[in-house]
C-alpha cells in the first residue's frame, strides 16, 4: 500500500469528485460526514476521524476500492 494513494484519494474528495473516507463510529448523523486524515504509523497506514480521534488500519480491501474510485474519477 502506498499513503501517496490515499493523499490522491484525498484531494479528489476535496474537490468533489469522489466520496470522501467517513468515520463508521458515527452512523447515527446520516446527513453529517465525519472525514477520515490518513497518515503512516508503524508501517501501516491508519486513517484517524478529526472529530472523536478513532484510528483505523487501512485494510488491502480499502485499498483497491480506493484505486478503482481514482481510476473511475
């Protein structure tokens, strides 16, 4: 895996043309997004919610669906 993916992936959500990484711990606010920070931690990339402070491991599924959404963009 490589953070310049997620930094891509990023940029692309700021702009508006993919959805971007939502936090899954705040399911009950359908209408507010909770974004995702990426960043690299002991070899691996962990994405950190700015509002609660929760980390995630990025996971090898994440990954491709990330690639395919630049691709489709």
């Amino acid at each position: 895996m490589k953070i310049q993916v997620f930094s891509q992936y990023y940029n692309l959500a700021q702009a508006g043309r993919v959805k971007p990484l939502a936090c899954p711990l705040h399911k009950d606010d359908p209408d507010i997004i909770y974004p995702l920070i990426h960043q690299e931690e002991n070899d691996r990339i962990v994405l950190q919610c700015l509002s609660c402070g929760s980390k995630i491991s990025a996971g090898q599924h994440l990954y491709e669906q990330i690639l395919k959404e630049i691709e489709n963009a």
